[in-house]
C-alpha cells in the first residue's frame, strides 16, 4: 500500500467529443445522430498521482455539464485524499449538499457533475492503493464497504447492518469468485454493434458473424420503429445467431404504455428476453404494468440507463418493474450510489446488467459487474460491449475469445483517455472541430434532430 496521502491542488476540466453520428455509432429512435462526448475533470495533486472522473454525454450541452464540473470541483481542493475516503458515504452527501441542491436534487446535470467529481476520487484513490477499482472495493470488509454508501432514503427497505449481513453471507465463497475474475471469467459480455439502426442486413450479418465468432451469445438489437421491419430485421438476425441466441431488444423510451405492450406482443414468437426502455424512464409504475402484461408472453422489462438515482432504482424494484437492472456508471452518483444500487438488487434478486453503450463506459462498467459477481450478487450476470472507441482509452476494455470481459488490471477506474485524443476531439480547439466538417456540425443547434421536425 502506498504511504503518501495525496491533497487535491487544481484541477481542470476538458470538453471531449468524437463525431460518432458519421459511422451511425449509438443510433437509436430516439438519438438519430450523437456524439459521444465526455466532460472530462482531472484532479492534479501534490504527487505525481491524478484522478480523473467524466460525465457523458450525446454532445450537444456536453458544455453545460462541463460548467457544472467547473462549478462543483472546486469543493474538494485542498483536501487530503484520506479525508474524503475515510468516510465515502458522507462525502458523497456532502457534495449533493448546499445551495447547488436546489438546481435538482441528486439527478440531471448537477448529478452528471458531481458523478464526474465523485469518479475522480475513486480513481484517485485506486490509484493511489496500486490497485484496479474494482480490486479495490472486492478486498473492502462488508463494514469499510458499506461506509462508502449515503443510506438516506433507502433504510424503509435496507439497512446499513443488512447490508453487512448480506455481505458476510457471500465472505466464504468469495476467494472463488476472486480467482474466477483474476481468469476473466467473471463478466460474461453481450454485443449491441450489431445493433444500431443505420446498418444493412449486410453489416448487420459480418457483425454478428464476427461477434459470434469471438465467444458471443447474447445480442441486443434497437427497434421500434416500425412492426414490420423489425420483424424482419429481427428475423434475420435470429436466422444469423440461431435458436440459442439470447435477443434483447432496445426502444429508448419511445412509446407510451399500452404502445409498448401492444408492439411487443407482436414480436412474441421471436423469443425476445427483454424490451429495454419501453417508457419514459421515469415512469415506474407504467414499467410495472408493461412487465405484468408481457410476462404471459414470456418477455421482461429492463431500464435503468437514464434513471438518476438509487431511489428510483428502489421504487423500481419495490414495483417489481424490472428483469434487470440497467444501471448507467456515469448517471447515478459515481461509484458510491452504484454500491447501494447493487446491494439493492441483490436484495430484491434481480440481475444487474448495466448500461455500458457510448464510449469509456465499458471500460467502467467491468469493474462494476466485477464487483457484483464478486462481493454483492455473487452471481454471473452480462455487460454490454461496444466495439467502438476503446483504442482512445489508455486501459481499454477487451474481451478474451470465449466472450468474457477481461477483467481489469491497471491501478485506477480506467477513466484516462490518452492525449493524443484532446488534440483532435477537444472541442472546439481540436482538429476536427475546427475542420470545416466540424464547424458546420457544432454550428447546427437542432443536431440530432431529424430535418422534417425542424420546422
Ligand atoms: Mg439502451
């Protein structure tokens, strides 16, 4: 273990963005065109060490959640890394404290922010300890591991000491789990790039053809927009992957209620295991009733990427709305509230398979389903892999050729994106946002907006 306790002295917060709508990355129904965009902070110390946390967006307002940062980040300079972490719960409560809580508490842009701040002290602190994130926090004690979680709003349903006790329960298998991480079979993956919405049935085929060539059995494909070809899309790729294929199917958020349980009866003979975001995120009894409604079809519900909070996630689960749990690594509030989001699931015996589609979020997300698999739910669940952008991260996200994730093993919470990144994407300085190409882009304020709803 490192000696040195690191004090905070700056800080400075980057605008990154890659113009992903030109390859149809992360097209949706409802994100025709983004751009995965971080606003990047990294916390410089009085050691060689830095920490670095980013929030994500789909680019536009990726400037607004860059003032946000600006504004929060000052909050922890100055401080010794160990005053933070000696006591994680409540340093997170204190950040979502003050006169900042009245812009929305603990969800939206100030929540994005204060995840982004939070991350940078994970990573700062697994760095510091020479150790990967989710090693980090696999070799806590249940009580050290409950410490880092702000349990207000959650005791009606669990306690700090049961979650202790839900943690003791899975201490003598755990050194099991440990070795099948350390062999990278602790993370099964599932692939979307076969998924997005611009593709031909060509692209479609090699990319599925490719992916199960390298191990994989679980495919999610975006849909609804329209019931006839996506059953023909939908059959096409069943024809592809086979019977045992594992199809999941993603609207984002596009339908009202009785839409989505309307569309997805349709779609029952294909063998789908869940319709991701059917509804409006915030919707959780409407969630509820979709699942009642297509569990006789034999299809589940999940959500989670766009739900801001471990409340949310609590209702969700006490609504029995869900199949599995979709939490998002940068929307909740950083590392701190994704463990109580664990420990919830595991309450509640729904798996979480978090949101891991837009860059750097795979590379985050590894650590999370480690640490589930190891020290919370002690069960495998899957992760998303994206195959895009990995190359911009300085410990990318990989997979081993029988469709695991590998598990990660460079000190930190692979947060860094190399510097040679900055210099064409930092926007608007770098290259390509000062291209032509790019100067038209940022110039359009209706982008990703499709041109017949412009007027
Ligand atoms: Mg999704």
């Amino acid at each position: 273990m490192a000696t040195e306790d690191p004090t905070i002295v700056s800080f400075t917060v980057r605008d990154l963005r890659w113009p992903t709508s030109l390859k149809n990355i992360g097209s949706d129904p409802m994100n025709l065109a983004g751009e995965n965009a971080l606003a990047y902070l990294q916390y410089h110390t009085d050691t060689e060490l830095s920490g670095t946390g980013w929030s994500f967006s789909n680019g536009q307002g990726n400037d607004v959640l860059c003032t946000a940062i600006r504004s929060l980040a000052p909050r922890l300079v100055g401080r010794k890394l160990s005053s933070l972490t000696s006591n994680m719960g409540e340093t997170q409560r204190q950040m979502v404290s003050g006169q900042i809580r009245f812009m929305s508490p603990e969800r939206g842009v100030l929540q994005l922010a204060t995840c982004a701040v939070l991350n940078a002290i994970w990573d700062l602190w697994a760095k510091k300890e020479r150790k990967p994130l989710w090693r980090l926090v696999c070799d806590f004690s249940p009580e050290e591991f409950v410490r880092c979680i702000d349990f207000r709003y959650l005791t009606d349903v669990v306690t700090p000491d049961e979650g202790i006790e839900m943690l003791k329960r899975l201490e003598g298998s755990k050194s099991e789990r440990l070795r099948a991480a350390l062999e990278n079979q602790a993370v099964p993956a599932y692939n979307t790039s076969a998924g997005w919405l611009g593709h031909s049935d060509d692209e479609i085929r090699e990319l599925l053809q490719s992916a199960m060539l390298q191990g994989f059995k679980h495919f999610k494909l975006k849909a609804g927009l329209g019931l006839q070809s996506d059953r023909k899309r939908l059959s096409f790729v069943r024809e592809v992957a086979g019977d045992s294929a594992v199809l999941m199917v993603d609207v984002n958020q596009l339908w009202d209620v009785d839409e989505a349980i309307d569309y997805m009866k349709n779609l029952a003979d294909l063998n789908i295991w869940f319709v991701e975001e059917p509804t409006s995120p915030d919707d959780i009894l409407g969630h509820s009733r979709i699942r009642k409604a297509l569990k006789p079809y034999g299809i589940g519900v999940a959500t989670g990427e766009h739900v801001n909070n471990r409340v949310m996630f609590k209702q969700l689960l006490q609504a029995e709305a869900l199949d599995a749990v979709q939490l998002d690594a940068v929307r909740l509030c950083s590392v701190n509230e994704i463990l109580s989001v664990l420990l919830l699931s595991a309450k509640f015996g729904i798996p979480v398979v978090p949101h891991s589609g837009g860059a750097g979020m795979v590379e985050l997300c590894s650590h999370i389903s480690t640490i589930d698999f190891v020290a919370v739910s002690g069960k495998k669940s899957i992760l998303e892999y994206t195959d895009h952008l990995h190359e911009a991260f300085a410990a990318p996200a990989q997979i081993t050729q029988d469709g695991y994730h590998v598990t990660p093993t460079v000190p930190g919470y692979s947060c860094d994106v190399n510097e040679q990144e900055f210099e064409v994407y930092e926007c608007p300085a770098g290259s390509f946002w000062q291209s032509e190409q790019g100067r038209t882009m940022l110039a359009d304020p209706w982008r990703g907006v499709p041109n017949q709803q412009r007027s």
